[in-house]
DNA sequence: TTTATACTGAAATTAATAATCATTATTATT
DNA sequence: AATAATAATGATTATTAATTTCAGTATAAA
C-alpha cells in the first residue's frame, strides 16, 4: 500500500468541494465548506488531502502574491485573472500557448513542463465603485 | 516627511545587491550578503526595505509555489523559468505579449495592469544528472 | 475477520513575515 | 552650524500559514 491510495470520506468531500466551485478557494475556506459536512474533520486533514491532491495531479495549487495558497479543481492549465482589489480569482476563457514552451525548448535547451500565466489589474465591478 | 523618502544606508545596499545579481534571491539571502557590508543590519530591515522597494516600483517580488518569496532587482516585466528540481529561477529573454492584455480587456472588460508568465521544467544542467 | 498500514483529529511545531518600540539617523528649518 | 521633527533602525516579540507528530481509527488486502 502506498501513500494517497485508500479512498476516505474527508478525500471525497475535499475533491468535490473543489470541483463544485470557481472561486479558487483557500484551505481554510475549504475546511470551513468541508465542516458542514464532516463537522469533525480537522485542518490538518484538509491541508494533508489538498497536497495530496495536487500531488496526484487533480487539483492545482495557485499562488498569487505572498498570501496563502489558493485551490483549484480544474487541473487543466488554463490562465486566470487576478484583482487587485477584490482578491478575487477568476477563470479566462483563453487558448493556451502551447508553441511558447516549444520556443523556450529551442531557445534555451530546458525541457518544458508547463508554464502559468496571470493577469493582474481590476474586475468590472472594482472599477465601477472607485 | 513620508514614508520611504529617506535614503539610508541600508537601503541603498539592499537595493545594489539586487542589481548586482540575476539569481532572484531570497529575503534571506539579502540579509547575508548585506551583512558583509553593514554586519548590524536586522532582518526585519530587509524585509522592510524590500517591501518598500517593492511598493516604489524599484523591484519585484516573485512567488513560485508556497515557499519564501524572491526578489528580483529588474522592475521591468519579463518572463522567468523556474527548473522543478534545482529550483534556480532564469531570466527568459522572449519579448513580452502585451497584445493579450488588450484581449482581456476586450473580451471580459477588465482593465488589466500587467500580466505574469512563467515556465516550469528541468534546466539543462539538471536534465543530464538525472 | 484478521492483519497491515494509510489516514485521522488534536495538538504541538516550524518557517516566513510582520509588528512593536525605544533609540538613532536623516532631512528640513531655524 | 544648531535645532527640531520624524522616518528608519536593531532587537525582540507576535502573527500567520502550513507542516509534523502521535496515538487511535478506518480501509482494504489476505
């Protein structure tokens, strides 16, 4: 038996916590979510399955600024927008650019695994209410 | 008065151990390499001067993943490869995609500010030790 | 239906960063 | 130059997010 093979409740329900929302939470938002459910399961636990998860490549872990980290469900590369204001992290709709990892590779001989991009700036209602 | 309108001396060598270096240190390496100059100077210093560089335009903070920040003394966007293995952060010499910021803008009416780009891979030292 | 061990909750611990505060140094004003 | 106002400092403490520990529990293989 090796490490993130058993299936447990408190893996299920962090998993579909994550994949039933786009606000790409924080880890105590999700155990705050996950209480409702299993009102005894502890931080740790949530913290544990996040890593877990993200190591087994089914959720993304996302990083914005020196806060803490933000979860994923969707753990298909795609860019996200990012406000300054409101924090909030939302979803783009944009094609990846698969041939800037293929011109790095040419370029510099590193081998590509992936790339993240992000933008920074104000969503439309923080730049209505300023 | 305000807030970081003086020059000190700490200041000033924080922020020329940035400019002398393409490594993207960390706070901690900062303070290091500053005490071989000032041998009094406090961490906290570091720290307070790097976020005041920081607020001023001066550099850059960098976050990859959930560890300690990195600083990088070029305060002009540009893109970074960061290999997965020796965790060396490069600096990527590809001219910078302003155009997708405008399709944002377009598309969703978000007024974007700058954007991030990074690739994550192996290097190529790392590639052969492998 | 026993056995091996992955996973848990609770608590303690770590690591990075920020805040506090009395003192010092810088700059503006006399 | 001497003085005054206050930004910045070093030292220390506090905060915060995240990890680790550990005895007990639950999962799944035998």
């Amino acid at each position: 038996m090796k490490l993130g093979s058993r299936t447990t409740k408190q893996k299920r329900v962090i998993l579909e916590i994550l994949q039933n929302t786009d606000t790409h939470p924080t880890a105590d938002w999700v155990y705050q979510e996950a209480r409702q459910i299993l009102p005894d399961i502890s931080l740790g636990t949530v913290y544990r399955n996040l890593n877990l998860l993200r190591d087994l490549g089914k959720i993304q872990e996302l990083n914005y600024g020196s806060g803490q980290s933000r979860y994923d469900g969707n753990p298909v590369n795609h860019y996200h927008f990012v406000c300054e204001k409101c924090k909030k992290v939302l979803d783009l709709d944009l094609s990846v650019v698969v041939d800037l990892d293929e011109e790095i590779r040419e370029k510099y001989g590193f081998q590509v695994f992936n790339h993240r991009l992000e933008f920074y700036g104000l969503c439309k209602t923080c730049q209505e209410d300023d």
